[in-house]
C-alpha cells in the first residue's frame, strides 16, 4: 500500500484493505474501544458521549500482559462536561477543534501507527524503571528510562518479535523521523518546566553576549532559553563554532574536510 | 490509512522524484493531533472518525481519504 506510485495513483486491492481492517479491529485495543463508539453510535443514542484515552494504568504493562481492552481508554455516556481529565486524552463526540497528544502519551505511537503495533501496543510511558543493575550504579541519577532510551530499544531486532518496525520499508522512515521530533520536543518541554534550574547556568551572561543587537521582536513575551546540550540549538551551534575555531587556532586550518557515509551492507 | 492521529508538520514532497532512495523530510514543529469521534456536519470521516462513522462503507471511505495523512510517498 506504501508502494502507491507518487503521481498519485490510487490502485488499492481491496481485499486487503479489507483483510487489514479486519485484522486491526480483531487485534487492536485501541480499535476496539473506537468500535465500541461505532456500536453505540448505531443504536442512536442521543446523549452525549466521549471517549478518554488513559494515560497512565494502574497496572505494570509488563507484569500482567493480558491484553485489556478496558486499560487502554474508557468510553463515557452521559454528561461529559465536568470530567476532569488530568492528563488523559478526551474525544468529543462532535468538536471542531483538533486536540493536540503530548508526545509523553502512552497512545501517541500506537495510534499513529496501527500497522507496526497491530496490538496496539504500548508507547513511551514515564513510568519505566531502569534496570536495578544501573540502578545500583552510584554515577546514575536518573531513575527511570529516557524516550530516546525506549525508542531506540523498541527498534531492536530481536527473536521474540517479527521486527515490524524495521520491516515497514518506507513507513519505518516516516517512524524513525517522527520518533525523533518526539524526543525533542520532549526535551524541548523539559527545558521548558525547567527554566530556574538552567538560568542559574553562567550561561546567562553568554546569552547576553549571543544576543546583543538582536531586534525588539525576541522581547516580546517570555524568553525560554535552551542551554547549550540542545543540540541544534543557537547555544550548541555558538559552543562548536567556538570550538572549532579554538581547533584551528592550535593546528592550523584544515585543507581538507572530509565527509564519510557507511553503507553497512 | 489505518492511524487515528492526523500527524502534522510540513512535509518535503518534491524530493521523492525516482532518483535515489526515498526520503522522508518534514520541517518545522511535528504533533499528532486527533479529532472528535464524529464528523461534523457535511465532513467525510478521517482518522478516528473511518472507525466510527458510517462504517458500511468504511472500505470507499478508508480509500478515499488515503493522501489526506502524510504518508503518502
């Protein structure tokens, strides 16, 4: 189906769109519960209904791995106004408006993809421990495992698995590249909660520095400073170009620069 | 065609043009979003909405919203 010529051919075999669909709706969780929504919508309820993607569950995914249909999001009848949602995910029944997924949801990935995770399995969840044999090394001050630690697990081959993340050709390019903005946006909102922390940085008078002359617009409204471990950030960029700088005052300038790709295969 | 999440972020479409492998190149800020369960008033169903609403003919619907997501290479 990716395999759809770009000039925009549409030459699906519907049979196999069929024989997917019915594949999700007998396997997805998350499926299930929007067919739920289908039944009730065919049995012409009038009242108000919403659907709440869960966040967090309760239960370690891991200990009891039974695949609940229940833990995944919730379906509510009746009135939906004066639900607080914390932060799950509510589906109105009729809403103009777009609701947008953190990209820290549990959903956010299998609901992109349903054809990687025909189960609808889990994404990132921030409540992964790290291994108690990191856990006793004294060095480690994070507790609990990373995004890009959990994406870049996720991707593994490995033998209990039919490795769909690495066989969906161009649809794995379309992971790898979401996965990563995932990553940094989550950095991006971690730097973001965590202003105090890196303005007391004496990066604060670089930032002067970096700055200066820098149009009215950029004071309008509140600064978020990125510290100079963003990488891509302004910061980061200013830190290499002054390190390579430093490189070529003590060995000269280069004459060459040279570029290496490896093609593993 | 299958996903529940429209996912947003400008897409590089003319780099795909034969030559070489394909690329998948997006700019600018990438979100998932995800409507409401039914589509409003004269809309087709997308995403979530293929699941729910007029699921008898899901198959035409599901075919003709292919392109709308961002896969489509």
């Amino acid at each position: 189906m990716v395999a759809c010529k770009s000039d925009g051919e549409k030459n699906f075999d519907d049979t196999l769109i069929q024989d997917l669909t019915q594949m999700i709706d007998e396997n997805n969780r998350l499926a299930k519960n929007f067919r739920k929504v289908r039944d009730l919508v065919e049995q012409n309820v009038t009242s108000d209904f919403c659907l709440r993607l869960l966040r967090n569950r309760s239960k370690d995914p891991r200990m009891h791995n039974i695949l609940e249909v229940d833990e995944v999001a919730v379906l509510i009848v009746g009135d939906t106004d004066n639900i607080k949602y914390e932060r799950d995910i509510i589906v109105r029944k009729e809403s103009s408006h777009l609701e947008r997924l953190h990209e820290t949801h549990t959903s956010f990935i299998p609901l992109q993809y349903s054809l990687i995770f025909p189960y609808g399995e889990d994404g990132f969840s921030e409540n992964i421990k790290i291994s108690e044999k990191e856990e006793a090394n004294p060095d480690r001050t994070r507790t609990k495992v990373a995004i890009r630690e959990f994406i870049a697990f996720r991707i593994q081959e490995r033998s209990v698995e039919f490795g769909n993340i690495v066989n969906s050709k161009i649809l794995f390019q379309q992971y790898s590249v979401d996965t990563y903005t995932m990553i940094e946006s989550q950095r991006l909102s971690y730097i973001r909660a965590n202003q105090d922390t890196i303005r007391c940085d004496i990066l604060h008078g670089l930032q002067d520095a970096v700055t200066r002359g820098e149009t009215n617009t950029s004071f309008i409204g509140q600064r978020v400073i990125l510290p100079g471990s963003f990488t891509g950030g302004m910061r980061y960029m200013f830190n290499n170009c002054q390190d390579a700088m430093a490189v070529c005052k003590r060995y000269g300038y280069p004459n060459l620069f040279i570029t290496i790709t490896c093609n593993s295969n | 065609m299958f996903s529940f999440t429209s996912m947003g972020g400008k897409m590089e479409r003319c780099i795909n043009d034969g030559g070489g492998p394909p690329q998948f190149i997006i700019t600018g800020q990438n979100y998932h979003r995800i409507g409401s369960l039914l589509p409003q008033q004269g809309h087709r169903p997308k995403f979530a909405q293929l699941y729910t609403y007029d699921t008898s003919n899901e198959l035409s619907n599901r075919v003709s919203n292919f392109g709308l997501g961002i896969l489509y290479l």
